[in-house]
C-alpha cells in the first residue's frame, strides 16, 4: 500500500524540498498551510508597488502547484492569538513566539492528519513532514529543540525532517521501511547552499527566496507597532485587521491619542481605501498625494497638525498651501488649507 504524508508547506524552498523528497521515495504527498495572518509572503509583496518586479502569487499554492500536490490552506489566525499573547516558551529577538509556534503548527496538523485517518480509514494520511532544518534558526530549530517541539505538540515520531534526518533519531516512518533513511540527509545550520544544490538537482526554479522569515512578528519594525497598538489601547488584544494594516503605510503618532497611517505609494493606497468607511481619513486634494487613516480620535486641535502631516508626503510638500479633505469617522467632511510639515518638523519620534 502507498503511503501518504502530510506536508507542512510554508511558500518556501525547505518545505518544498521536503515534500520532494517524499516524492522521489514514492510516497503520496497532501500539503497543509496555517495562516496566521502575520505572513509575510503573498500579502505586502502583493500591494506595494515597490514590489512589482515580483510574481503577484500565494507561494504555498505556486509550490503545490509545482510538487503536482493538493494543498490545505487552514485559517488559524483567531486561534492563533493565544500563541502571540502568551507563548509559553518565550519571544524570540522580538515578538516571534517561534518555540511555541512550532508546537502549534505541529499540533495542528497532527489533529488534521489523524481527522483525515477517521474520514479514510486505511487510504488516510501516515505521518508528517516538516522542512525545518536543525541549527537554521536560533531559539526553534536548535537541534535540541527538535524533538522538545515533536513532544509537546503530540506528534513524536511520526514527523520526519527529512532535511535533517540523519541528525536525529529514526521515526516512525523510517522505523516502518515506509522511508528509507539513507536517502534523506544531515544539512545543518543557516547556510542555504545545501539546499540550493538540492533544489537544482530536482530542477526546481523561481522559488521564494529568504528574506527575513515568513513571519512578520520576526521583524523588528513591525513588532514595535504591535506593542505601540497594544500600548494605545490599554490592551494586549488585536484583531484580523489590526495586524494587517500594520504591514501597510507609514505609521506616525504625533499625539497619544491618535495615529496616522499614511500610504506610501498607489498600491497601498488602494488597500487602505477598502477601510475608509471605518476610520476618518484625509487625502489631498490641491495636489497628488497618499491617502491617510486616522487610528484614534482627532480633537480640535488635531485636524491642522493631521493636515500638515499628510501635506508633507504630497506632492505639494513644497508649495505654498495645499488643500486637505478630511472625512470623519461620523460621516462629517472638513477642508483645511495648510503649509505642508517641514522635514525638520516631522520628530524622528512620531514614526511607530
């Protein structure tokens, strides 16, 4: 009887050599992707227009569809809250709960392989296989780590690491025959030679390259607007469109109570108009400029500072006055007249 594997497909090249190798030694392969909303890939790549040199694509579908393999998008970004909120093991260099996301992700599709067992009885899916690499990342892919995420998330032996096998003890997979171990191999810390090798011997190409994580809670950047949100509203909370926008625009809090999030160029623009309706927002409308969205409330004496701000990343940044038009969150419409912000006038605090 064939064998299947359940493959944890991330868009990147690990995952997908992984599931490769799966291939090559005859087993049948499903893959499964978690979104959590923090991804990286397929989102920001997708709206910036400084991005346009790259393919507009789900990289976890492009690999499916490269493997010939059927994909499972699972959406656990509600979920998923309880790992970025409280991560039992600690936060990496920022917000990234890696050690406990690795269970997680392992645990989740332990219930999906073992769902897919029940619903196909003896045609259902055998075991599990990650691309995690031992040594590549600091905190959740320790090569002491390995089998500490393999306990905890309920799989054990039955999640092969097919890029690091040899590595670690033998799996169930391999134990049974299904696998044979010494087609698998022993690749070791951060160096992605080894793997660029591999992916040329089975004729891969155009896969996603590395680019700090596929995980925006790793960015530095990105994690310090999280805890700017969470400062804001008194509360470690957020929601689905929350962590979005975070991705979007420049972030600047010229007071305590409210934010500007301004785009930063047409792409981002029109991602940002599909939330006009649910926050006040400026844009001008003498000159060419980036719509603007209001996180907070704007006092009276908000709007003119708002206004001068938003002038500032115009086209009209250098004339004389430029007209704003600002919609309330209420339904109510201003028009304020102003001299744009000077650089030296834009604190270097402001900026989340």
């Amino acid at each position: 009887m064939q064998r299947r594997a359940l493959a944890l497909i991330s868009g990147g090249l690990d995952s997908m050599l992984a599931a490769r190798l799966m291939q090559e030694q005859g087993i049948a392969v499903e893959g499964v992707n978690f979104y959590t909303g923090f991804c990286v890939e397929g989102h920001t790549h997708a709206i910036r227009n400084a991005h346009g040199d790259k393919p507009k694509r789900n990289n976890a579908l492009w690999v499916a569809e490269t493997l010939g393999i059927p994909l499972h998008i699972v959406d656990v970004s509600e979920d998923y809250k309880r790992i970025v909120l409280n991560p039992q093991h600690g936060y990496g260099a920022h917000l990234n709960p890696c050690l406990d996301c690795k269970i997680y992700m392992l645990g989740q599709a332990s219930l999906f392989l073992n769902r897919a067992r029940q619903l196909a009885c003896d045609a259902g899916l055998d075991f599990i296989v990650t691309g995690e690499v031992a040594g590549q990342r600091p905190k959740s892919q320790r090569r002491k780590y390995l089998p500490l995420v393999a306990t905890e998330s309920g799989v054990h032996d039955r999640v092969l690491r097919p890029l690091s096998a040899k590595l670690l003890e033998p799996t169930w997979p391999e134990l049974q025959g299904w696998v044979d171990r010494e087609r698998l191999y022993a690749f070791n810390g951060r160096s992605r030679q080894p793997q660029i090798a591999l992916a040329r011997r089975f004729g891969l190409e155009d896969w996603a390259q590395p680019s700090g994580g596929c995980c925006f809670l790793t960015d530095e950047s990105y994690s310090r607007k999280l805890r700017d949100l969470w400062a804001a509203r008194g509360r470690r909370d957020y929601q689905l469109d929350d962590i979005l926008m975070l991705k979007i625009g420049r972030h600047l809090r010229p007071r305590p109570h409210f934010k500007l999030i301004i785009a930063r160029d047409e792409g981002e623009t029109h991602f940002l108009e599909g939330y006009r309706k649910d926050f006040t927002h400026l844009l001008p409308r003498s000159h060419r400029g980036a719509l603007c969205l209001v996180d907070g409330d704007l006092h009276a004496d908000d709007y003119e500072l708002a206004a001068r701000i938003v002038a500032r990343y115009s086209q009209g940044r250098d004339a004389g006055l430029v007209d704003i038009d600002i919609h309330t969150h209420g339904g109510a419409q201003h028009a304020l007249r102003v001299q744009a912000c000077s650089a030296d006038e834009i604190m270097q605090e402001w900026y989340v």
